[in-house]
C-alpha cells in the first residue's frame, strides 16, 4: 500500500515537474518558435 501511495506521488511529482519544463521553455521561447511554426504551417497549406 505505500509502495502504491509513493509510485502515485512520484509520477504526479514528474508530471508537475514536467509540466513546470514546459512552461519555462514556451515563456523562453514564445516568439520565435511560434513564427517559425506559423511559417511552416503557411508555406504546407495548398
């Protein structure tokens, strides 16, 4: 039963942690990875 509780905990701890990665990253890197990707989205549009 406490093996259970300290798996859950551990996968939720990595998922916030996660979590957390990413929104560093996208604040870093809004402008330029959202133009780039818009770019691409424009130039793969018929």
């Amino acid at each position: 039963m406490v093996s259970v509780l300290l798996f859950l905990s551990g996968n939720l701890f990595l998922i916030l942690v996660s979590r957390v990665i990413e929104l560093g990253n996208r604040d870093s890197h809004t402008s330029e990875t959202e133009i780039v990707y818009l770019a691409e989205n424009n130039n793969s549009l018929p």
